[in-house]
C-alpha cells in the first residue's frame, strides 16, 4: 500500500493564480480531509468528505473547493491564490468510525503565494 | 465546540532523561478518542499513541506512555529514556467517537521538543 500520497511536494503560485493540490489514499477509507499548518496555529481543517459525493466545510474553508468524485481521490483547489494561503496543506484519510480510526497523513504539500 | 490546549510551546529535555508534554481539552462528549502525533523536521504526522476514553487504563507504546485524567480533562504524554530521534514537534488531538463531522480531528498548537545530546 501507497497510504497517502500528496502532489506536489512544494508549489510556488503568484497572487491570482488558480491550483490543483492531489491527494489520494488506496486504504479503502471513507473519511478524508483536509487541513493546513501555519506557524503557532497547529493544524486546521479546511474541509473534508465521508463518502465519496459528500463534501463539509471545516474551520477554515474559505478560498477553496473540494470534490470527492470516488472513495480514492479527494483534491483541494485553490481559486484565486492569495498570500494568506501560504502553508503547508496535509491530507488525511482513516475509517469513519471505530477502534480503526487512526488518520493517516500525506507527506504535506509547502505552497508558497507571492 | 471542542478544544485543545498544549500550554508549552517548547520544552528541551537531556538524552536518556524522561520528559512530560502537557494537554487539556474541553469537550462535553463521554466518548472520545486523544492522540499524540509527532512531526519531525521531514513534517510526516506520526502518530506516537492513542487513547479511547472509555479506558481508564493508560496506553502505553514502547518509551511513550500517557497519563489520562479524564475528570480533569487532562493527556500527558511522558517519554522515558529521550533519544536525539525524538526531538519534533508534538500535537495533541482530540476526535469524538461519532462520525460525520464529529470524527475530525482538532489539534493542539503544538509543543517543540529539543533533546540535548
């Protein structure tokens, strides 16, 4: 098993542009998420799915989109990249429920918004 | 809502000594899960351990063990015999037993851990 694989690894955008980040799991998982890591803020949600077809907003989801189009794949896209947007982006997937429920992480994207 | 709070944000330990992270959480669920991760500078998430709260027994993995006070709302992570490998950052996560919106996961800020050779 891959477990949790991240594309890319570091990603420079200027302000305005428009990006894909990829996530996709080969677990089986139904849960999966997305969250983002800034400097003395741990880690925060932006969004995540139960299922595939099914989307939720978390704590921060402002100036991205999400679908979840099959149980794999689950992509985060930036519309309009702005310099707040800087961070490094974590994907994430486990079981929805149960003693199973450890999230497994991908290796982080670093996106940098000049 | 649910929230952690790691009240160290760095902590320094010497090589073979034993160290204590703290964690509180705010939750009115009963049950619930909590967690360690650790973060080295490859900032992979690797979980250390983990806790059902419906146990009072506290886990333990190897060198990491916790002290969970539920009453108190209270998971302290205690690594024995510090190694160079474990300096990292730690988080401390919270994820309620329910599904849905309620197994996602909320971090603590995070607490720096350097080991002194």
């Amino acid at each position: 098993n891959a477990g949790v694989t991240q594309t890319p690894k570091f990603q420079v955008l200027k302000t305005g542009q428009s990006m894909t980040l990829q996530c996709a799991q080969d677990m089986n998982h139904e849960y999966m998420s997305w969250y983002r890591q800034d400097p003395g803020m741990g880690l925060r949600l932006i969004h995540y799915s139960v299922g595939a077809g099914i989307t939720d907003q978390g704590e921060v989801p402002n100036g991205y989109n999400v679908s979840r189009s099959t149980t794999e794949d689950f992509p985060l896209r930036l519309l309009s990249a702005a310099p707040s947007q800087t961070s490094v982006y974590f994907c994430a997937s486990s079981y929805s429920r149960g003693l199973a429920n450890e999230q497994f992480f991908g290796p982080g994207t670093r996106l940098t918004v000049l | 809502a649910q929230t952690v709070t790691q009240s160290q944000p760095e902590m320094s330990v010497q090589e073979a000594e034993t160290v204590t992270l703290s964690c509180t959480y705010d939750t009115s669920e009963s049950d619930y899960y909590l967690f360690w991760y650790k973060q080295p500078p490859s900032r992979q998430m690797i979980l250390v351990i983990r806790q059902e709260a419906y146990k009072q027994q506290n886990a333990t993995e190897n060198r990491f063990s916790v002290n969970f006070q539920k009453a108190a709302k209270s998971f302290s992570l205690k690594i024995s015999d510090s190694q160079l490998g474990d300096a990292a950052m730690y988080f401390c996560a919270y994820r309620s037993a329910g599904g849905g919106s309620q197994g996602n996961l909320i971090f603590g800020k995070g607490t720096k851990l350097s080991v002194k050779p």
